[in-house]
C-alpha cells in the first residue's frame, strides 16, 4: 500500500519532532512526504500541478 503524507510546517528546519518524524517517514519506501512549504515558498499553491 502506498501513503502520501503531506507536511505543512513554516519552521520545519527549526522544529525539532516534526523534523525528526519527516526524516522516519521519508526512511519508508512506501511513504512519501510531501512539504507543502518546500514546494510553494511562496504560498501559492498550484492545484493543477
């Protein structure tokens, strides 16, 4: 089974468990992360993409 998670955190570098339980999930080859912030820096997110 596939699983997409989705992070969406303004200081992900700076906080401490988000941070640590994105590096444990990206660590699952059936996981995979999103980081909403990484991908639209700007907050504009492209819902077609």
């Amino acid at each position: 089974m596939k699983v997409l998670v989705l992070i969406a955190h303004p200081k992900l570098g700076s906080s401490r468990i988000n941070r640590r339980w994105k590096e444990e999930l990206e660590r699952t080859q059936e996981i995979t992360v999103h980081d909403l912030y990484k991908e639209y820096p700007n907050e504009n997110i492209d819902i077609k993409h």
